[in-house]
C-alpha cells in the first residue's frame, strides 16, 4: 500500500514483493488410517446407527466437483494478479492560497476533481504493459482555466515495461520501460507537439515497514514547431500534473526531458501507511540560429536569439501523503503536493514541500485486483 503517488509519475513501477496471496479452499483431512489411541481401544464400541431409507439419503458430491473449486479459485486468483499495480485515484484538490485572499492582490481560489487512471496489465511475471491519463474538472472559475466546471486531460503515456531484478530475500525490485506520450493535453497542442517517446527505470527496496524508492524517465518531444503558441499569459497555479505552464515560460519549445523522483514511505501496520517523496523535472530547449527561428507561431512578434539566454528550464516537485485502507481494494487519503519552478520571480530558491502553489487533497485510492468481484 503506499500513501501517495506523484501525479504525474509515470516511470516503470512494480508492485513490490510480499503482496498475500489469496489462500485457495482448505481440503479436510481423511480419517482413513488413522490408529486408534489407547482411549479408543478400551472404550466399549457404540451400537451402530440405523441407516436411513435409501429415498432420504443425501447424494455425495461427486470428487470431481470438490477438486474443481479449489482450482477454479486459483484460476481467478492469477487473473486478478495480473493486474496488480493498477490503480485508480479520484480526488478533490484546493490550492493553499484559496485559504488566504491576502496570498496575491486578486483572490483566485481554485477547487478541482481529478481521476487518475494508471491501469497495468502483466503478460508474464517479467514483462507488463501500463497506461497513464490524469483528467481535470475545476469546480471553481480560476485563471488556471477560460471558463467553470472546464474539463482539462494530461498527456495520456503507454509504456511496455520489463522487470530484470525481482529479490523477495532482499526486498529489491528493478524494472525498466519504454513509453509514447500523446499530445492530449493543452500544454502539449500549444506546444505543437506531435508525440513523444522516452525509456524510464525504477529501483525499489522494501524492508519491514519502511519502503524506498526511485525512478527516473528521459523523454524526446516531437513538435512540430521550435516554438509554441500561448493563447493566455503564465498562470499563478499547478494543479493535478497541469503544470507546463511553470515549465513553458520562454517561446521556445522544449525538446528534451530528463525527471528523477524519490520517495520513502512507512507503514506501521497493514491499514495505515506515510509516505514523502521529492524530485526534479528539467526541460532542454533547442538552441536559436536566428531572429527567424524565435517567432511565435500565428503571430509577428520576434524575439533575437541571447548567447546568455538559458537552455534548459527546472520544475521542482514535493509531496507529503498519509493513507488509511479501509479495504484491500481502497484507501481513503489526504496529503499535499507542489509543483513550482526551481527559482521564484526574485532569482532565490522556492521553499520546499510548502509554498504559494501547494494544492492540498483528499482522495480515494482503488486496488482493482483486489475487488471482490475475481
């Protein structure tokens, strides 16, 4: 069970050793041949029972219908193992400054009902294949979106992954995947970006109550322009993984990615769990020739090519999460998360874990192997 996820994490992740099996129907033992003790041999024997009629006697079940459940539940067991490390998350999320209306000199609360769908399917006990799409509804009329109730998607990834390193002894878990990004967020159109494509890998350690984790992915897009067109100016917030507007604060588009996360979570027992995590996100731009290649697409403004303009851009992401399970196929959690830039607008580092664009969130955490239905 781990308390939370980074909303936007798509590196190669499996679910780590130790997971209980469902236990398959006990067999009673057979009493055929079984000595009798010293009790027994110096007890008087019992009259024996009269049989009943033969019209009112109970029909054995047939052997093979016995060995049949026990298998059949072993079937449905593996079908549903298959699908360990899938889960489905919906929350509720409210930026930190909907709490304060001296935050910025115009109040803009923001409230927003996310689903993330991160369903996974394993081939075998190597090789899986995952899909990622984060989906937003605001409840709210912020400046993060044009109208209210507005829907907004991520960028939906597919990933065919392999596990190399699987230790149980140890608690260590490798693996190592190769995506393709699809370009169904807003970010990604304004960006002209036509798809994407990277490799990722993830190394876990578990170990009693305390798990450890990192993963990393490096991502190539493939835009069809160097620069972008923004239909709007920069906004204040980040909420639920909608966050290339930190990111994409210069014309050019970026043209490579590189992310690392780490996170460390505990669990004091099977229902209650911690979790922290942190990481980085850094976009690299391609680099300008001439005045020609600095255009905003659609438009005429023009912008000369700087030798000592920056390349590459930092994205900095922290969360905090707690978890209670009250079933094996759901969590009910809450925690907080922030996606800033690495600099504020005064050039000095932003403050970790809290700041101006934290999100605080309740969610629900669904396990669907472990769904009663299997």
């Amino acid at each position: 069970m781990t308390a939370s996820r980074p909303a936007f994490a798509a590196a190669a992740e499996e679910p780590r050793s130790g997971t209980k099996p469902t236990a398959v129907l006990a067999q009673p033992a057979s009493s055929e041949g079984d000595e009798p003790t010293e009790e027994m041999q110096a007890a008087p024997a019992a009259p024996a029972a009269p049989k009943p009629a033969d019209s009112a006697a109970t029909p054995a079940t047939p052997a093979a219908t016995v060995a049949a459940k026990p298998a059949e539940t072993a079937k449905k067991n593996a079908t549903a193992e298959k699908f360990t490390g899938s889960y489905f998350l919906l929350r509720n999320m409210t930026s930190a400054t909907s709490f304060s209306k001296s935050a910025y000199t115009t109040y803009n609360p923001e409230n927003t009902m996310a689903l993330l769908m991160r369903p996974r399917f394993a081939f075998t006990d190597r090789v899986w294949m995952s899909a990622w799409q984060y989906t937003n509804l605001e409840l709210t009329n912020s400046d993060s979106t044009t109208k209210k109730n507005e829907v907004s998607f991520s960028d939906t990834i597919v990933s065919v992954g392999y596990t190399p390193l699987k230790d149980k002894e140890l608690g260590l878990t490798a693996n190592t995947d190769f995506h393709v990004i699809l370009p169904t967020s807003k970010a990604a159109q304004m960006k002209t970006m036509m798809f994407g494509a990277g490799v990722g890998g993830a190394l876990s350690w578990h170990k009693g109550i305390v798990s450890v984790s990192a993963s990393g992915r490096g991502d190539h897009f493939f835009n069809k322009y160097t620069t972008g067109q923004n239909d709007g100016g920069i906004v204040p917030h980040c909420i639920g993984g909608e966050c290339d507007q930190y990111i994409q604060t210069g014309v050019r588009n970026s043209e490579w990615r590189v992310m690392g996360i780490g996170s460390v979570s505990v669990e004091p027992t099977e229902w209650l769990s911690f979790s922290v995590s942190g990481g980085e996100i850094a976009d690299f731009l391609p680099k300008l020739g001439s005045a020609a290649d600095a255009h905003v697409v659609g438009g005429s403004a023009t912008i000369a090519p700087d030798s000592n303009g920056a390349n590459w851009r930092a994205l900095m992401y922290w969360g905090l999460g707690a978890e209670v399970r009250v079933h094996p196929a759901l969590g009910i959690g809450i925690g907080a998360e922030t996606y800033n830039a690495q600099l504020a607008p005064d050039s000095t580092y932003q403050r970790p874990f809290f700041n101006t664009y934290t999100a605080a969130y309740v969610e629900l955490n669904v396990s669907p192997e472990k769904l009663p239905f299997w």
